[in-house]
C-alpha cells in the first residue's frame, strides 16, 4: 500500500511540474500551473522577492471574477465564509485590492505556494453560486442538510499529509460506536481538477490518520450532471462521491 501511495504521489508532483510555466512580468515572475479556473483557463499566480522572502499573489483575480460573475461577497455570513475558508490554508486578502496573498521563505515557497492555489481553488468553487441568481451558494445548502438532519461534525478541519502539505476539508464527522471517521468536501462544480485535488488530499492523508477513516464528497448535480469520468476517479482511490440529487440516500452513513 505504501509503495502504491508513493507512486501516485510522485505521478503527481511530475504532472504538477511538467505542467507549469514561468514568464518575467516587470517585477513579478507569472507562475502558469495546470490547475484550470471556472473559465478552463490556467490559474496563473504571481511571485517576488519582499521582505528577505518571497509575495505570492492571484492579483486579485479570484475575487473580481466571481463578483463579475454576479457572486457577491458582501454579506456577513459570506465574509466569514471567505475568512475561514483562507484561514485554512494560512491565506491573507488584501483589504484595498481583495488580492489573495501568502508570504514565505525560500525554504517554504513549495507549501506556501500549494496553499495559494488551494485556497483559490477552494473560494471559486465555494463562492460559485448554485443557482444563477446568485441567492444561495452550495456549501450553505450542504451545511443546512446536515444540520436538519442531525449529522454532527466539526467545520473546516485542516490535516497534514505525509508530503507535508496541509488539505483542508468542509465536514470531520467522529467515529461513532457503528461508523469509522469520515470526511467531506462540498464540491460546487464537480470538474477532473477538483476530483484530482480532493482524491490527491486523500491519498497524502489517510496514511495519517486513524484506522478505517473514509472519506466522502458531497458533488453538486443541481444544474449539470456528474461526468462518470468523475465519479470513478474518486471511487479508483477509495473516495465515496455523493450526488447531491441523491444525498437522503447516504444520510445514514452520515448520520450514524
């Protein structure tokens, strides 16, 4: 199992860095990478030297793209939203510019920059809305079901994987005296990029925690359908997807 886990890892760093591009930006260096926006456009960050270390920065994108998509974020309920979401992964915004940040030394630069792209990943996907009026968002729905029927958990909860990086999931439900611990992730726009984030978390994690832990995403087939490409991505590495269109049927693996 361990060489098995040790294999996908390393496919993975290998697509992460065949698949990422570099470019001089005046002062900046624009870093491409692999991972693709709601657009299907390549999320692009940027880095500079500041303060002995080094600024890692969106330029604000992630923000404006949903505000001009019709997702605002100024209520209450959503700002704190936003802020626990970041907080998860040690990301800051930018009061003037709403640009999302990380600083960092040398030494850190590879975490701080794979917190960086998973907290951006993490807010479009969260903040998306899930039906276009831009009322509800799908992780408010998510957590409204399980508080309605009785599911207890712990929000946001942040594990360390053997690699080292952290991976932060929606939902820790406790063992209980009939299920083992289960984790979750809400997924807005089930896409092959958020398969691959949520199983790679996954599969960096279950070696470290408790024996039997399962993990399961909750995966939104409000407006469009779930590809099977999808569905068997996550089952391949022992992730239980939940289709949202079905969810009463996986209440009580939850709720037990």
């Amino acid at each position: 199992m361990i060489d098995e886990v040790q294999l996908l890892l390393d496919r993975y760093w290998r697509w992460l860095q065949d698949e990422t591009g570099l470019r001089q930006v005046g002062d900046w260096v624009e870093i491409t990478t692999p991972y693709l926006d709601r657009h299907n456009d390549c999320l692009q960050i940027y880095a500079k030297p500041h303060d002995g270390g080094f600024l890692l920065t969106d330029d604000g994108y992630t923000v404006e793209d949903l505000e001009q998509s019709g997702c605002t974020l100024d209520s209450t309920r959503r700002k704190a939203l936003l802020r626990t979401t970041l907080n998860g992964f040690g990301v800051r915004i930018d009061g003037t510019t709403n640009a999302l940040e990380v600083r960092t030394s040398a030494d850190d630069f590879a975490l701080r920059k794979h917190n960086l792209l998973q907290a951006i990943l993490a807010v479009n996907d969260l903040f998306y809305a899930a039906s276009s009026s831009g009322s509800s968002l799908f992780h408010e729905d998510v957590v409204t079901w399980l508080d309605d029927s009785d599911v207890r958990y712990t929000p946001n909860v942040t594990f360390t994987g053997k690699s080292g990086y952290g991976h932060r999931f929606d939902f820790v439900i406790p063992k209980s005296r009939v299920r083992p611990e289960r984790v979750l992730r809400a997924i807005n726009r089930p896409s092959r990029d958020t398969a691959q984030a949520m199983t790679f978390a996954w599969i960096d994690t279950r070696e470290v925690r408790i024996s039997e832990s399962r993990a399961y995403a909750i995966l939104n087939d409000s407006d469009l359908s779930v590809t099977p490409q999808v569905l068997d991505a996550m089952r391949n590495y022992d992730v239980t997807p939940i289709l949202w269109s079905h969810r009463e049927d996986a209440l009580e693996v939850l709720a037990a």
